[in-house]
C-alpha cells in the first residue's frame, strides 16, 4: 500500500495576507496573556486553571479589548 502526500499552497492578495497576518499576531498575544494569567495563578494560589475558566478569561479579554475582537468566537 502507498502512502500519498499532497502539497497545497494558497495564493492571496496583499489584503488577505495582511488580514492573516493581523490574526495571527493577535492569537498570539491572546494566548500569551492566557498563558501569563494561569501562571500567575499557580503562583499565587497553586492552582492550575481548567479549560472552562481559561475559555471565561479569553472570553473576559476579547469583550474588554476591542484588539482581541479582530478574531472569530471559535479562535478565542
């Protein structure tokens, strides 16, 4: 049995990729505040957070900063 490998590569204007660009930046800060505020807690309290009180606080994040708004409900 043969193992087949496909290779796509997705052409977009300058619009698109500065778009891309924008939400990717943006995920990252998003998830590196998240990953900030769980460390913190586990500092202070020694307490991990589950993934229901991280999706509240990225929740929390994208209603008070409108930067975090620019990403779709299923990326936060």
């Amino acid at each position: 049995m043969r193992v087949r490998a496909y290779r796509f590569r997705a052409y977009c204007s300058n619009t698109t990729a500065g778009v891309l660009k924008t939400q990717l930046e943006v995920a990252c800060k998003l998830y590196n505040a998240l990953l900030h505020a769980e460390q913190e807690e586990y500092e202070e309290n020694k307490h991990t957070m589950n993934k229901t009180e991280l999706r509240q606080l990225a929740l929390d994040l994208r209603k008070k900063n409108p930067v975090f708004q620019v990403l779709h409900s299923q990326v936060a």
